[in-house]
C-alpha cells in the first residue's frame, strides 16, 4: 500500500493507492478527530498570543513550590502502606493471643563478637528481664539461658559442684531422706566425683536431643554472633528497654522500626536514583538539540512537573513514600517525551505540526491518566498513592509542555 503526500493544512489525513491500481481514493476524515485537532489548533494559538503571560507560569509555579516543599514530609510508616480489613485483623490478634507463646514483633538480642560473649551477656539479659516480670513490665521470657548458660556462668556453677569432694556423698544422703529411689542417681553423683568438664557449647547441646528447642535462639549477624530472648505479654516496653540499657551488646528490638529503617533507606536510595535520573535525562537533551535553550524548554517541564506532584502531595496531608517516589520516576521519563515532541514539531516547517503534536500528546495523557486514575480510587494505600502521583504529574507534564514554548522564539506567533 503506497501514502501519498497529506492535503495541506491537515497532517493527519492523506491518499492511498490501491496497488496494482491508477485510481487515488481520498481517506474520509474522521470527524471527531478533525474537530479535536482544530479546537487543539485554535487553544495554542490563543495561549501563543498571550505568551508574555504564560512564561510567567513557571515563575509562579517555582514560588508555589518554594512555599509548599519546605513542609513536604517522608512516610516513614511502613504499616500505612498496607491494608488489611480490621475484623481479620481482630480475630487474627485473638488466636495468637490463644496459640503463640511469644511477641511476634518485639524481642531482645544479645550480642557478642564470638558465642562465649553472647552467651554471657545473654545471662545478664536474663536476670533483667526476670528482674521486670517480677515488675509486672513483663508476662515471661525464652530465652536458652536455663539450657545454656554462659561460660563465665558455667564456671561459677561447677567450682561449687566439683570443687567440694565430700557433694555427691551428701548428695545421695539427701536424695534418700526425701524418698527417691536406691541408685536413681548414681550416674549423676558419679559424674560428680569426676574431672571438672569444660563449659558446654552450643552445638554440642545442638547435637543433643535438646537441639529442636535451641535451634530458633542463636543468629549470626556478620562476624557477630546473637541469642534471642522472645518475650511474652510485653506491658511496659519502655520500661524493659530501660533495664536493659547498660547491658553491653543487649540489643531491644522492635520489628516496625526495622521495617522503617528499611523503608526509609530505600526512599533515600529512590530519590537519589530520582536525581540521578533527572541529570541523565538532562545529558541526553543536550547531546540531541546541543543547544542550551532547546534543552531547557524540553527539561523544564519534567522537573516542575515533579515538583508540582510533590507538593500536592503534601498539601493533601500525603508524605514522601516508596510508591510515590517511585511513580516519580516513570512520571518524569514520560513527562519529557511531551516536551520533546513539542520542542521538535516547533521546529518543523509546517505551521500545524505543534498542533499535531500537541494533540497527540493529549490523547496520550488522557489514556494514561484513565489508567492510573482507576488506581487512584483503589482503598488500597500503595495502588492509591501510585495512581494519585502518576496522574498529579502526567496531567502537570501535559499543561506546562506547551507553556515550556513561551521560552522559544516568538517569530512563529506574532
């Protein structure tokens, strides 16, 4: 099928040749797409007419930012990003509250830098947190202490044990005053008038039939070694965080602010990829057009258009997140393509090519915008915040592409 040269005044329509065939058959316009071209034709025209007025929107956009960012706010709140109905919720708290032994989201860990100094102080952890059940601060701990104590701790134990040779002979007395069986603990006594052993290790009782029960408490963290201590009907946090605060290597762990943590190491990483991006989109405009103005006019956008979103944001009461970091980026890759295409019909010989172009851009925005606008009015926070940030910047990247021309030269519009 060969094309033929469009009918002047409209780029959108043109002849085509049958093959094999003389005759040219006209394409009957598409009405609809003839009116919105001309009502897109006739809007430029008369924004071009006042352009003293409309370079004064990025003017004014810059102060609006400047009043707006300073208050923008990172989400910190890991749990926000989530939804969950609350009556699973309440019954999902009711049967842990019926089957689990232990806090699910706050423990203590005790730190060392080889497993003799971790057991250590996870005996110290041990006595503290014994001294805040006692305090009512606490229901009750597990911790592997009672199975394995530290081996300063095991020392301590066996000078009394080994070092006193009349033990097992008082020992065996006391077992039969208080009725136990003839020899029921001969092994034990025997063991007692032996050699003094050396301190028990973790993987020896790892190897025992005990080995299921400590498996869960030991964790290796880098070259450090950990014990955790899993507590059951947390009362007073700050209170057991109090009592363990001078315990070298006693760490209280509360699981939402790992999560923080994370989450917040993440948005750092995504705003820095943010900015890298930006630079590199700069780069890449100025390589293509190799001319300062052109590169501005076609960045220029973009960037307000993501400044714009974040301080809707902001005045919506939305902090910074993950998500909306994140729609950013793709708001920012296709914000530009829309000055781009702007900047470079500009250019071209035929009058009508911005208009073209424009429209273009426009029927894009509105099929991108009904796409995320959906997400938007999701109940859901993650899909909510992508969708809102994608349109915020797709619409504020379509409204200030054409404004970007204001900048260019006045030549085509008098």
């Amino acid at each position: 099928m060969n094309f033929d040269a469009a009918p002047a005044g409209n780029p959108f329509l043109g002849k085509w040749r049958a093959p094999g065939g003389d005759q040219h058959r006209q394409v009957e316009p598409v009405a609809v797409r003839d009116q919105f071209v001309a009502r897109v034709d006739r809007g430029f025209s008369w924004l071009m007419q006042r352009r003293r007025w409309l370079g004064l929107v990025p003017v004014v956009l810059i102060v609006f930012m400047a009043t707006v960012l300073p208050s923008a706010k990172w989400n910190s709140d890991l749990a926000s990003l989530n939804y969950m109905d609350q009556g699973l919720l309440e019954e999902d708290r009711r049967v842990q509250q019926q089957v689990s032994l232990s806090e699910q989201m706050r423990l203590v860990v005790a730190l060392g830098d080889d497993e003799a100094e971790a057991l250590n102080v996870n005996d110290e952890v041990a006595v503290r947190l014994r001294e805040s059940i006692a305090a009512g601060e606490l229901v009750n701990q597990r911790s592997v202490a009672a199975l394995l104590p530290g081996p300063r701790l095991q020392e301590a134990i066996a000078a009394i044990a080994f070092g006193d040779a009349s033990l097992p002979d008082r020992l065996a007395r006391l077992f039969r005053e208080e009725g136990f069986a003839e020899g029921a603990f001969a092994d034990f006594l025997e063991f007692l008038g032996g050699p003094r052993p050396l301190p028990l290790t973790f993987d020896e009782l790892l190897a025992s039939s005990a080995g299921a029960l400590v498996r869960i408490f030991r964790v290796s963290l880098g070259d450090r070694v950990g014990f955790v201590t899993y507590l059951q009907g947390v009362q007073n946090e700050e209170a057991i965080e109090a009592r363990l605060v001078d315990v070298p290597g006693a760490v209280f762990l509360r699981q939402s602010d790992l999560f923080n943590s994370a989450q917040l190491d993440y948005q750092r990483s995504t705003a820095q990829l943010l900015g890298w991006g930006l630079l590199a989109v700069f780069c890449l405009l100025a390589l293509r057009y190799r001319e300062p103005r052109r590169t501005l006019i076609s960045f220029l956008p973009s960037l307000l258009a993501a400044g714009v979103t974040i301080s809707v944001l902001t005045l919506m009461g939305r902090g910074l997140d993950l998500v909306s970091l994140t729609a950013l980026l793709f708001v920012v890759s296709m914000g530009v393509d829309y000055s781009v295409f702007l900047v470079d019909a500009f250019d071209d010989s035929n009058p009508q090519s911005v208009a073209a172009a424009l429209a273009g851009a426009t029927l894009a925005c509105f099929s991108t915008v009904v796409t995320f606008g959906l997400l938007s009015l999701s109940d859901h926070p993650v899909l909510s915040n992508l969708g809102l940030t994608a349109v915020v910047g797709i619409v504020s990247s379509l409204l200030l592409a054409p404004t970007s021309l204001a900048l260019a030269s006045p030549r085509r519009w008098g």
